[in-house]
C-alpha cells in the first residue's frame, strides 16, 4: 500500500516540487489548497484536492484524511513588510498551530515543518544548527513568526506528535512562481544594475524537497536541519544571471547604510500611496547579515546536497523558458 502525505502549500513553489517528488515516489498525496488558488501547475501531478485554508481550524481538520503518515506543512507568508505583519502572524503563527491541532486530532504520524533559516534572527557568520536563535526579539516580524510556528510544532511532541524542522536558505529551481524567478525579468530589462551588499545560502529545490521525504524516516524527532551551503553574494547570483541572459555586468553592489536610507525613504513613502514598497526596511535589516552554512547534519542524515548556484540559475531559467514565463 503506498504511504500517505499531506501537503500544505501545494500550489507554492516548494509545494509543488514536493507533490511532484511524493508523486513520483509512489506516495499517495492529498494537496491543501485554498478556494482561490490556480491549480493549473499542481494538477500536473495528479494529487487528491482537498480545498481549505491554514487560518480556518474548521476546514484543515475537514480536509485531512485520518492515518496520514507524514504531514507536509510548507504553507507560510514569507512578506517583508510591515503592514503585513498582522496576517503573516495568523498564517505562519496560527496557522500552524491550526496544522498541528489537526495532526493530532486525525492521527499523523509524523509533522515535517518547512521553517527557514530565518528562523533564527538577525545572526551573522557560520551558523549550525546549535546557534542559539536571536529570533524572539527581532522587529522582523517574518523571523519572529517563523520561529514561533516551529517552536508550536516542536512542542507537540509532548502530546506525541513525531516532528521535524526544515530550515532553508534562498531556494532556486523549477517552478519557481514568483521568489528569486524575478530578478530574470529585472536583470533583461536592465534594472538589476544596484544589488544589496549581501551573503546569502542558496540551496536547489531538488534538494530541500528530498531532504524532506528523507526526513519522514531519517529526521531526527525534534531536531532541525538548515539546507543550503553554496554560500554566495547577491552580487554573485545576479551576474549568474546577467551571463545566462547574454547581458553586460552592469550590477554593482549598494553599501548597507545607503540600503538603509533608501529602505526608510520607502517607507515613508507608502504610508501615502499604500503600496507595498520594492524596498522596506525590514529587507534592508535581512541584507544587513552575511550568514554562512555547511549543511553538514542535513547532508550527512538526509542525503541532502550541496549544488553549484550556477547550476541552480540554470535549472530556473529552463523551466521559465520553457513555460513561457520569460
């Protein structure tokens, strides 16, 4: 009998990798997706549909099948900005609290959580999975609530549910909808020249999907794992993609305090416009660290691998060629 997954966030760009993988090991899926959603790319894979949203208690414990071996909790709101925060709160903080009532509720096994490198705050320099969190007290609420949401799974525990933490870096890969797929457009059209002084860890969506499946047997109950480790700058990824696209190198990297300047002028500004600005200063504290990591425990436990940045641009850039998206 094949083995039972239950996939939030399935029509996102981790989501769907990760159905396609299930799929095609033999997992049978049932992918959550909200009223709304435009499921033309996840009925690719053939799922079985369940409609609901994380935020309604009511509709997650409707949607779950009863006995889910592993359940997938991809879903969050990944907003830099603070007039978001209200609803990141609901969906990253209370929705999962929502997913992990109803794992308990419905029988699941195991709650494989996709949390974030962010989840551990403002540090800097090499981080393992030891590196205390200064999440708790950050002003970035999307570092703050991606902490709160897997410290709410981890303590299920207690009332034994078997959980596991994904944390990765900056993901690239197909089916990327709307993350890093952007800068694509940005650097053809020649408005990519100014990039963020930043360090970054890039990680390929092939493999934070399979160290996911892995972590449904191979996870360590409670523990965590960071996924990424090509440590490179935001400089590097948009030349990667200024060579790909045949364009000059024009980008230059901006300093941090100019970044910060630029952020809060921004700012001010969407206060009259009520727009989202392309800037906020959140993303400017997120460029101000330079973090690095050597995914050594998720490598060593969930055969997670380390991919070139070149090659992940490449494998992003196919597939948005390939479905007309550039």
């Amino acid at each position: 009998m094949a083995r039972s997954a239950f996939v939030t966030g399935s029509t996102g760009f981790v989501g769907l990798n990760l159905v396609q993988k299930l799929k095609n090991d033999g997992w049978d899926v049932t992918a959550l997706h909200r009223a709304s959603s435009d499921l033309g790319l996840l009925s690719r894979f053939s799922p079985n549909l369940a409609q609901g949203e994380i935020t309604d208690a009511a509709s997650i414990l409707k949607a779950l099948p009863n006995g889910i071996d592993t359940l997938f909790h991809v879903a969050g709101n990944t907003s830099m900005w603070r007039q978001g925060n209200a609803q990141q709160t609901r969906d990253n903080v209370e929705g999962t609290r929502n997913v992990v009532e109803a794992a308990l509720a419905k029988g699941v096994r195991r709650l494989v959580v996709t949390s974030s490198i962010s989840a551990y705050g403002p540090v800097s320099g090499a981080i393992t999975e030891e590196t205390p969190s200064l999440a708790a007290s950050s002003t970035v609420n999307y570092e703050l609530s991606k902490w709160q949401a897997q410290e709410i799974a981890r303590a299920a525990m207690a009332r034994g549910l078997e959980v596991v933490i994904m944390q990765p870096g900056a993901i690239m890969g197909p089916y990327d909808i709307g993350t890093w797929s952007r800068l694509f457009p940005l650097v053809r059209d020649g408005k990519m020249n100014q990039v963020p002084r930043a360090g970054l860890t890039f990680a390929h969506v092939r493999e934070v999907v399979g160290a996911h499946v892995a972590a449904a047997d191979k996870g360590e109950n409670g523990g965590q794992y960071l996924l990424g480790g090509e440590n490179r700058s935001m400089l590097e990824l948009v030349r990667c993609i200024e060579q790909l696209l045949g364009k000059p190198a024009k980008a230059r990297e901006v300093p941090g305090p100019l970044l910060t300047v630029v952020a809060a002028v921004s700012d001010f500004i969407s206060n009259f416009t009520g727009k989202e600005p392309a800037l906020t200063p959140e993303m400017a504290k997120g460029f101000a660290g330079s973090v690095t990591i050597t995914a050594a425990k998720a490598q060593r436990e969930l055969g997670f691998r380390i991919v070139p940045l070149e090659e992940m641009v490449r494998d992003c850039y196919d597939w948005m060629v390939a479905e007309g998206r550039i």
